[in-house]
C-alpha cells in the first residue's frame, strides 16, 4: 500500500511511499516511488527505493535481476538500500551496504554492465565484450552515482566476470582475473517436468559451461569469493610468485614454516595450526586441527595437506582420535593425485591415484550405485576438493574434520569395543581410447563384518571434442560387495543423472543388481537378479535390492513429454518383466494422453504364465463461458489379462460413458497343470548327488595301496574312508528337506525331526521324507547315537517345497523357507588313552652299525661347549601338576594375545591341555634333561 504526496518546487515533487512484498525478502520492506519533473508538469525520470532489513540482499542478486550471469559475490556485497532509477533511456540499479557498493547498468545499444567495489577490490561483469568507448559511456551515466570504479583497460571489458587488480598489468596498469564460481551441484528444476510431473535434472549447460574441464586443482589463473573478499590463485602467472596462492583455516592458526621436525604444541578443541613448504618445483600447504569426540575418545586431530608438483596435483587427509584410558587410539589417512594431462599411451592413460587406510576405524560405503559418484574418495580422484582442498587451494581442516567425521551418517567412525577393525583403499581414475573416463576403488574393511568392495564411475559423451553439440552421454556408478562372514554377494549398477541420448532433455534413468546369500546367512540359498526393479505387485523383501527403473523422461518442446520405462526380475520363485510408455501432450486449456505398459509373471515347471496389459487415449479440455468453466474428458482405454496354461483371458473396455468385461479361453485352473512324480524328478539333482555323504576333519588324504600297486583317491571311488584315530566327523546333505532323519538301517525313533513335506508343482502337501544314516566298520553296525550330532539347514526354494497357487507372488520374506533340515553332521567320540606305550615292534629298535674305520660324525676329542644339560627329578610330576593349572593357562592367554597383537599368525590354538597332561605320564620314558637358563 502506498501513499502519495506532491511538493511543490521539489525535483521530485510526486512520490509514493509506504511498504510493499517483494521477492528479496521475507517481510514487507518500505519502499518509495518519486518522479523527477523538468519544472513544470513533464516527467522525464523514475526513482523507486527500497530498504531491506538485515544481513541485506545479496549484491548478486542486483545483476541477474537484469539477465546477468553473476557468480556469488563476497558477503562484503550485501545492500541495506537499493534505489532503481531510469534517465535519459539509462536504466541503473543502485545498492548500498555497510562495508560496499553495487550497481547495475543497462543503456540500450551500449549494453549491460555490473561493477561492485568494497574496500580494496572491485569486480565489473558483462554479458559480451564492452569497447573502451561503450564501458566509459557507461560510467559517464553514472557518474553522480558516488561509486568509486577503476579506469577502462585498455582493449575493453571483454564478456565475463572480473576482478580487476590495480598495477599488476602490463606497464603497471591494471590486470583482469576471471573470477570462477564455486563448482554447482545439479539439482531439479521444478519449471521442467517429465510426463508424470517428476521435475528433470537441470541441464549440464546450466550448471558448467561446455569445454571446461576439471582435473585436479586449478592451474589457470583466477579469483573465487570467499566470505571476506577474494582469493587470486596464480600459479606462476601472476607477478610471478607461487607463494600467491592461498591457504586459509578455521580457528586460532600459528603459521610455521617447515624445516626439518616441527613440533605443533599441545591442539585443543576449535584451534590449527598451518603449515608451507616452497620451494620448486614442489611446494606443500597443510595444517592441523582438533575438535572433541565422543566418548571413548577425547580429541580429534586432523590434518589436510595440499601437494603441487607441476606435474600432479592433489590433496590428503588424515586424523587420529586420542582415546581415554579405557580405550586404543584410532587413526586414518587417504589421500589422492591428478595429473592434467594424464599418464601413458592414449589407449590407456592414468589420471589419478589414491589410496588410504584406517585402523581400530571404520568406512562407510555408499547404500548404493546410486550414491558411488558422491563418495568423497571416488570424487577425490578428480577432484581433491571432496577430501580438503577447495577451488581455490585453500582448506579448512576443522571443516574437513566435520564433513569426514561428522554428521548423522559420518564416512568414517573409530571403532568402538574391543575390535581392531582395519580398512584399506585404493583406486585410480584412467581413461581409455580418449573415450571411456572412468574412476574405480577397491575396499577392504575388517572388523565383525568382513567386506570386500568395488566401487567405480564409468562414463562417455559423443562427441566428446569440447564446443560439439552432445548427442550422447552416459554415466553409470557400480558397486560389487562380498561380505564372506555375513554371506552376501553383490553385483549393482546405475546410471547417473548425466545420462541422457540424443538430446539433454532426454534423460536416461535405471539399474541393474544382482545379490546371493549363502553360509550362515538366515536367506542362503535365496537370490534376486533383476533389471529396473520388480513386478508393480510384488512385495518386495527387505533383503533384495532397491533398483530404480530402467527408462528415460524426454522433453520434447515443453509442450510434449515422453517416457518409458522396463524391468525384469528373476527369484527363485518367479520371474517377472514388463514395461511402460507414456506419452501426454499439454498446451493452455488443452491436454491429451497415451499410456500403454504390460506386466507379466511367469513361473516353471509347471509352466504358468500371468500377463497383463493396458493401453489408454484421453483427450482433455477446458472452455470457460461466462464466468463458469467447463472441463471435458474423452478417454478409451483397452485392458487384456491372459493366464495359462489352460489359456483363458479376458478383455476390458473402457469408455468415458461406459465400461464392460469380455471372458474367453477356460477359466483359472491351477491344478490343471501340476506335475506328476516322474515329471518333478527332473528337477532334482541327478542320483548321486541328490542325496550324498561328506567326509570332514580326520579324513586320511594318504591311503595305503591296493595289492596292485595302486593308491585310490579318498572319495567317489566306492571304497572304504581311511580316518585318523584321534577323531573323524562327516555330514550328510540332501536335495530334498527331510521330515525324518534316522541313525539306523530301520526301525528306531528319529534322532532329528524337520517339517512336513510340500511339494509347488506337484499342488501336494502335508507329505514326509525320511533320511536314514548308518556307519559299518568290519562288517559291524556302528551305534551312531554314541556320536555327536549336530543338525544340518538350509533355506530351499519356495518355488519347489512351498505352498500356494501359481498366480499369487510369495509374500516378503517368502522367497525361501529357512532352517529346513536336510542332513546331520556326526563326530565321532574322542580317544580312548591308556597308561602304557602300547606294542613295539623290533624294527623300532633296530640300528646300522657304523664300522671301526668308519668316518665318525663327530671329533671323539672335542670338548663340550655351553652349559651341561642336567636330568633333575620330578619334571614329569611337574607337567602334570602344572601344565592346566589356572596361573599357566593365564599365562599363556596373555602370550597368545600379545603375539596376535604383533601380527604373529598362530593358526588354530588349543587352549585345553588336558589331554596333555592324561598322556604325560606315558609319553616320556624318562625326565627330561634341563638347561639352565
């Protein structure tokens, strides 16, 4: 709401003021609207002020306001008060803050201009290139503006941003430094939508301009803003000094120069310390930093470094936690190199190198393909500012501290408890043939959950020469985990959101993924394998992958939108594929439509199929007569499902005034098509493996030979099993899951009872199958239930030994059923020691005599050389008291784990001597003989 007022003889004599919404920001602001007379009643001039509250509008902001591309300016830039006023055909937008000025020109035929100053600096920007004439007009029209700009260079203002540095150009006039923005994140843009209304990528056009290019930290001169001004990075071009580049950090910093062992001091919470290194061709910038942590550790430290080396160029990271007195330390280290031009032949160039490690620490990997592109250390081998180094090769370890380690979802963490977790990394970025640009890391993490991980970013542009229109771009994140422990493997892929085909508003979307379980794993013997994800149906389980749809969104002309979109999946129960297109149609009042897609759900052995398919044209539109507004819709849609076998289906037709069903073919019938006995065999295993008997530990690999002269192999070869005396354990196993499990030839109760058997595609249920297990040992029944006995589970297929139809997907969880018993593993009874050396034969005491004249392996003269063994009595009596003892078995615990401690692998330790101690009394003939110590 404004008020008006007219004074008499002011220049300004018709105003309006009062307060008004605008778009920069959040309240009303006042705002006043003068216009200038020439005396009498001729207005030849507008003027319209505006104050803003605080911090103030950004002083960017005044320069896109008017079309220009501005990139973020310092916080200095901020305006309080903007007046707009137009004269003589010259448009100015004029603000002002605390601590600077901004203002924005536009004369028609001269061209746009946008020069801020603060303090020391000043920075002009235009959108093409500005003669000394057109840029001198400019400020001529401005020139009772108060706002203090630097003299024309010579040649013009060429098109861009520039920060212009007083007396570092030729002959000591002044030199323009392009200033770059930070590099943009690619977001949505809500003004840009695909044909179901999901907002599209912005383009790559407006996110970075075409031809630049980005390997490594910048080696081209230029400004970038920062909160207080601005940083110029001249790596040898400006005045010739290296030492121009800066080097900033948070918190209290002491700057030091590195010489020999430098010694930090004491680094509490919030406080660094930097440190240089200069001298060419290499030069290093880096520093320290703390922040507290959270209990079992007290502080944080952690360092970032930044390395040039004219050829490479790169940054690292690395932190080590201080623990309390309950806890061990814990550290990580990773750092990455690029080089501009790249390494080797161009079949296969090198472009980046990084590698890191971590102790009693662990590494978060991305939940998905989706997330590789976005982990800091894939990103690091192209961009070293993901692990410290920003733009402009300056860094913030206390920033980095709290981007690695801290949030919600920290990448890295120390480890908690009494595990010495351990993870290793280490990745190149290549290209291959100038075409393919690809990034790949191999992980490993140790710890409770052992993973080996694959991660990589692969992509490629037709054509790829800078400048060229794109027809083509592909980019695709993959991940391959094997977690041995927890028994998963997983193969999955993505493609980013820089794909795209034939055109940037065709946007490519979608994944594949493949995922195992096996072990001791609750879902072993289950697997998914799919392409775009799963039935519209389907369930889903917790455990399978979450993967986007394989298609793409095409905007057309705005007007006309395209998409499309397929999966296939493949479970142990089913197989599932389909696919959809939708093209819509929007301009003013009117809309059309065309959306077809088909689904379909197969299952084996018995055969069935379930397909279902829709096709759907609509036209809409809306008349307004008088004040009333009409909508109109005409749609036809057409819906087919088809079953069998036997085949049947039925049709429907949809009208926008009417809807009718048409049957044909039989009816559902899913007992129609169940299999017999002799048909369901073939789906087994053949016979000798279908049921079958493994030997384990105490197995004899070595078995005596045959009166032939031949040996015989340990198994397949129908001859009896040579086993140790000390012990022998076996398992059996069985392709079918067992009802009842038995350890005699017949009769007797079962030593182990499982579910009822189910059978899918025989439609049978609430069956039984039973396993026999017995053990002859010369011609003797062995009594196996003296033997320990463990259960033997498995998770079976849900598509062969559950229940349900052939057109209903299982439900979550139901893909497999878990702990179905298929076999037992028996070890039999321990050694029976006695207390006598047993039977020895004459051979063991025979001898060769070694003749008189004999060469005598020793000199007969020699004197002995050390300490006397001795044979003190009672060293027997001693082992048996001692060796179980509590004191020595302490002691030896504490040996073993400060081996293991050392990196010593002791292999399996028998922590019971007991059996030692039983067999003491008999295994020594006599004391053993001492040497002092």
């Amino acid at each position: 709401m404004l008020r008006a007022v007219w004074r008499e003889g002011d220049e300004e004599a018709l105003s309006f003021t009062g307060a008004a919404r605008t778009a920069l920001a959040d309240v009303e602001v006042p705002v006043r609207v003068a216009f200038e007379l020439d005396g009498g009643q001729v207005v030849t001039g507008a003027r319209l002020a505006v104050e803003f509250p605080a911090p103030g509008v950004a002083g960017e902001l005044l320069g896109r306001g008017m079309g220009l591309e501005v990139p973020c300016l310092p916080q200095a830039a901020a305006v309080h008060h903007l007046v707009l006023r137009q004269r003589e055909g010259v448009t100015a937008v004029i603000g002002r803050g605390e601590h600077g000025r901004v203002m924005s020109l536009a004369c028609p035929g001269t061209g746009r201009m946008l020069a801020a100053s603060s303090g020391a600096w000043h920075t002009l920007c235009t959108d093409e290139d500005l003669t000394a004439e057109q840029f001198t007009s400019l400020l001529n029209a401005a020139d009772d503006l108060e706002l203090e700009l630097p003299a024309p260079p010579d040649g013009g203002l060429p098109a861009g941003t520039w920060l212009v540095v007083p007396g570092a150009g030729p002959g000591g006039g002044p030199a323009l430094v392009p200033v770059r923005p930070e590099r943009a994140r690619r977001g949505a843009d809500p003004s840009r939508r695909d044909g179901l209304g999901r907002p599209l990528p912005v383009p790559r056009a407006a996110v970075e301009p075409a031809g630049v290019r980005r390997v490594g930290i910048r080696r081209v001169t230029h400004a970038l803003a920062t909160a207080d001004g601005f940083v110029v990075l001249a790596p040898g071009a400006l005045a010739g000094r290296r030492s121009t580049a800066g080097f900033s950090f948070g918190g209290l910093a002491d700057e030091v120069t590195l010489r020999g062992f430098i010694d930090f001091g004491n680094l509490a919470d919030g406080k660094s310390k930097a440190v240089t290194y200069d001298k060419p061709p290499l030069f290093i910038s880096g520093g320290l930093a703390a922040r507290k942590a959270a209990p079992p550790y007290t502080l944080a430290v952690g360092g970032v470094l930044l390395v040039d080396t004219g050829t490479l160029t790169g940054s690292a990271i690395a932190a080590a936690y201080a623990p309390s007195q309950s806890a061990r330390p814990s550290f990580f280290a990773f750092g990455a190199l690029t080089a501009d031009k790249g390494i080797g032949p161009p079949p296969f160039q090198v472009r980046g190198i990084a590698g890191g490690m971590g102790w009693r620490s662990n590494l978060r990997l991305p939940d998905g393909p989706q997330d590789v592109p976005e982990f800091p250390f894939i990103q690091a081998l192209d961009d070293p500012r993901s692990i410290g180094a920003k733009p402009d090769g300056t860094a913030d370890p206390l920033q980095v501290l709290d981007t690695l380690i801290g949030g919600e979802r920290p990448w890295i963490t120390p480890a908690r408890g009494s595990d010495d977790p351990l993870w290793i990394a280490a990745g190149m970025a290549f290209t291959i043939a100038e075409r393919l640009d690809g990034r790949a890391m191999l992980a490993l993490q140790t710890g409770a959950d052992l993973t080996f991980a694959l991660l990589g970013v692969a992509g490629m542009s037709f054509p790829k020469e800078p400048g060229k229109r794109r027809y083509a771009g592909i980019e695709i994140g993959l991940e391959a985990l094997l977690k041995p422990k927890a028994g998963e493997l997983s193969l999955s892929a993505a493609l980013t959101a820089n794909s795209f085909v034939l055109d940037p508003n065709c946007r490519l979307r979608g994944g594949v993924a493949f995922k195992t379980w096996f072990g001791s794993n609750p879902n072993k013997g289950d697997f998914v394998v799919t392409v775009g994800g799963y039935h519209p149906n389907y369930r889903r389980p917790d455990h399978y992958p979450v993967v986007p749809r394989l298609g793409f969104d095409w905007d057309l002309s705005g007007a006309v939108t395209v998409s499309g979109e397929a999966y296939l999946a493949l479970t142990p129960a089913a197989v599932m594929a389909g696919g959809m297109l939708d093209v819509r149609f929007h301009s003013g009042a009117l809309r059309a439509w065309l959306t077809a897609s088909v689904d379909a759900l197969i299952q084996w052995r018995p055969f069935y199929f379930d397909v279902g398919m829709r096709v759907s044209v609509g036209v809409q539109a809306s008349i307004k007569i008088w004040f009333i507004r009409i909508t109109i819709t005409v749609e036809v849609g057409v819906s087919l499902s088809l079953w069998g076998p036997p085949t049947g289906g039925k049709a429907k037709i949809h009208l926008w005034f009417i809807s009718f069903t048409i049957g044909f073919g039989k009816d559902r019938d899913l007992d129609s098509n169940a299999l017999a006995w002799s048909d369901f065999r073939t789906m087994l295993p053949p016979p000798d493996t279908a049921v079958r008997v493994l030997p384990g530990a105490g197995l004899l690999a070595d078995r005596p030979q045959a009166a032939d002269g031949q040996s015989h192999s340990s198994s397949g070869d129908g001859q009896a099993w040579q086993v140790s005396t000390a012990g022998f354990t076996f398992s059996t196993d069985s392709a079918v899951p067992v009802s009842e499990l038995y350890l005699t030839p017949s009769g007797g109760s079962p030593a182990e009872t499982g579910g009822t058997l189910n059978i899918r595609p025989m439609r049978r249920t609430d069956l039984s199958s039973t396993q026999r297990v017995s053990l002859v040992r010369e011609s003797q029944q062995v009594n196996l239930a003296a033997w320990a006995r463990t259960r033997s589970t498995a998770a079976v297929p849900q598509a062969l030994w559950g229940t349900g139809q052939g057109d209903t997907l299982p439900a979550p969880g139901q893909q497999v059923i878990p702990a179905q018993l298929t076999g037992v593993t028996l070890t039999s009874p321990g050694p029976d020691y006695g207390n006598d050396t047993g039977y020895i034969t004459e051979e063991a005491f025979a001898f060769d005599p070694i003749a008189p004249d004999g060469t005598q392996p020793l000199d007969p003269a020699a004197q002995p050389v050390g300490p006397a063994p001795l044979r003190p009595r009672g060293v027997i009596a001693t082992i048996v008291r001692s060796v179980v003892a509590p004191e020595q078995t302490a002691r030896r615990a504490e040996l073993v784990q400060a081996l293991a401690g050392l990196g010593v692998d002791l292999g399996p330790v028998d922590a019971d001597l007991s059996a030692h101690k039983t067999a003491a009394e008999t295994a020594f003939t006599a004391d053993p003989m001492l040497i002092p110590a």
